[in-house]
C-alpha cells in the first residue's frame, strides 16, 4: 500500500512537542574507518547543561560543547549526509532527536564528503559508506562513556541522497552496483543518469573495474528503524528491498525531482518495501516545492556565497527554514515513537522465551 502526503496534508500534521527538557550537548569522535585510517563522527545529545554556542567554521549550533551526557540508556540514530556532504548537513534533525532524549551521530564519511571526494562513485565509498555506519554503532556501544548510554535494542538512522543507499544497504538490501549501467544504458528521464554520464564518460567500464566482485556482509540487524531521505536506490534490485527485515521505515521526496527520478529511486524503494509480508506500511512523503537540496538544512550567509545555486536556492513559494523546522520535528517524532516500538517488542519477543 501506497501513502503520499501533499504538501496540503503536510502542513496539518500535529508537530509533537518534546517531551524532554534538557540542554542539548556536541561532542566529537574520532574512530576507524573500516575502509582504512579514521573517521569524524559528530554527537548530539541530550544534557543537564543549558545554553551555549558551538562555533564550528560558519556554522553556529545552539548546544554545549563536551557537556555532560545525562545518565540512563537511550535510543542512538546515525545520520548518513549524502554525496561530498558534511556531519553538519542535518545538524536539525540531530537537535530535534537531542532534545527528544536521543543520542545522534553524524559521521563524516571519508573521500565522499565536503573536503575530500577523491572516493566519490568508487568501491572504496560505495561498500565503505554502510560498513561506516556499523562502525559508529560499534564504537559508540562499546565506548566507556557512550556505551552505558545507548540501548542496543534502540538502534535507527537517518539517510539523504548518497545517505540514503548508505542507510538500505545498511537495513540490509544488497547493491549490484551495475544496475546502474544498466539503468542508465537506455534511454530515461532520470537525472541521476545525466549526473553519473557527466562525471565519467566511461561509465559501464569504470563500474565493471570498481565493482567486480559481489559486496558481502553490509546489512547491520541492530538498525530497527530508518528515515530515508530521496534516497539513490538503483543500485538495488526490487528483491534486495523486499529483503530489507526493518519494520519502521519512512520515505521522503520532493516534488520536484531534479537530482533522482522518484520512479527508479524513492517511490521503487517504498512500492518494493510495501510488498513485504508485514503489519506496518512504509509511507512515502511528497513536499510540495521541495527540491533535492530542500532537505539540507538552510547554509549559513557566508557558505551561500559559494555554493551551488540550487543547493541553497528554492523556489519562490517554498520556505525551507519554515520547512526544515518542521521536517526536523516530524522526522524527531517518528524515530523516537519507531524505536520505542523497536524495544516494545524485543521485550515481548524476550518474555514469550
């Protein structure tokens, strides 16, 4: 079953209030990269401690820099940005989830990212992304402050674009990634194919070099839980999205499909997910006069300056500060609700043992 809420509809949704009060704490790690040397991941969290500004380049978060984090075991969310992206890309839906009492890590994904895309559209990138994701969870449970704050059975992630085939092959669904030759072989209206053209001329033989041997091992069953954000999905065989074993998952697209076709990538991945023999239907959001870079949280004025016009620029009639703010909580809301579900029933699943 099919759901898409207009822009109509979206604008009635009862935005849910946070229920915690606390400060909001930032904090950054460095860990390995599985793929070889470290990686940044960037923490939200939920703190005592009030106030406070976090000065990151142009960038100013309303949180308290290596605050204390409060005690108690919570639900952790990994936010997976997408192609030469930034840990700071969706630093909203990190403070909402904070605020909500939920820990949120943002990682910094090598050679695909603001500073270094040296790795961009390479098996290096393409298998390391998902592995990255189980990287951060393991270093975060295992942590000595970190790991007595997070509840495995409470485990989510957020993705965008690149982000959000780094977050369904993380859930589990398996890449070929010469469905992309194939896709963009023939004649199509998806952007996406115009995009990876331009980057490489020699596009089946550059993807037959990369990507000879099958990807292994890439699914991570703690993740029960997703918001997947006008996610890149032709790497995916309908099969390999049936596959995917999560049952709270949500679907976000634009209206305007300038980047993604919704009909290869989003609306497949929410009709192959809505196949699955399960209870719960994974509901495919529309934003009315969105864009792909819509969901990228508003850049501070001096970054506007320097960035693609169509990364910051919207059309006339839509307001992505007004948006993101309620892009954030509903995005706050779900995950928090979806991973109370995720232990609600790990402890019934326990007690019928």
């Amino acid at each position: 079953m099919k759901i898409t809420i207009l822009a109509a509809l979206f604008t009635t949704i009862l935005w849910t209030a946070p229920t915690h009060a606390e400060g909001v704490g930032f904090a950054r790690l460095t860990i390995a990269d599985p793929m070889g040397g470290e990686m940044q991941v960037s923490l939200w969290y939920p703190t005592l401690e009030r106030g406070g500004t976090v000065k990151l380049g142009p960038y100013k978060i309303e949180a308290v820099r290596n605050a204390l984090p409060l005690e108690g075991q919570r639900g952790l969310v990994v936010i997976s940005h997408g192609t030469e992206g930034s840990d700071l890309g969706h630093r909203n839906i990190a403070m909402a989830l904070a605020r909500q009492g939920i820990i949120a890590a943002a990682p910094l994904h090598p050679r695909d990212n603001f500073k270094d895309n040296s790795g961009v559209g390479r098996r290096v990138v393409m298998e390391g992304r998902p592995r990255q994701i189980t990287s951060v969870i393991d270093a975060l449970v295992s942590h000595d402050v970190w790991g007595t704050r997070i509840d495995p059975k409470r485990i989510g992630a957020f993705g965008f674009s690149l982000g959000g085939y780094t977050v369904l092959a993380a859930l589990g669904a398996e890449p070929e990634m010469m469905l992309i030759a194939e896709h963009c072989g023939v004649p199509n209206s998806d952007p996406f194919c115009t995009i990876v053209e331009s980057q490489d001329g020699s596009l089946h033989a550059l993807l037959e070099q990369e990507f000879q041997s099958p990807f292994d091992g890439l699914g991570d069953g703690r993740l029960c839980a997703a918001s997947i954000v006008d996610p890149v999905a032709v790497t995916f065989s309908d099969a390999a999205l049936a596959d995917i074993q999560a049952l709270h998952i949500e679907v976000w697209r634009p209206e305007f499909q300038n980047v993604l076709s919704a009909d290869a990538h989003a609306s497949r991945v929410v009709q192959q997910l809505n196949l699955r023999s399960v209870s719960e239907v994974t509901p495919e959001i529309i934003v009315k006069g969105a864009q792909h870079y819509s969901f990228l949280a508003p850049f501070p004025w001096r970054l506007k300056w320097v960035l693609p016009s169509e990364m910051t620029q919207d059309s006339p009639e839509f307001d992505r500060a007004i948006f993101q703010e309620k892009f954030a909580q509903e995005n706050a809301r779900f995950l928090v609700e979806a991973l109370e579900s995720c232990a609600k029933a790990n402890e019934d699943s326990s007690l019928k043992k």
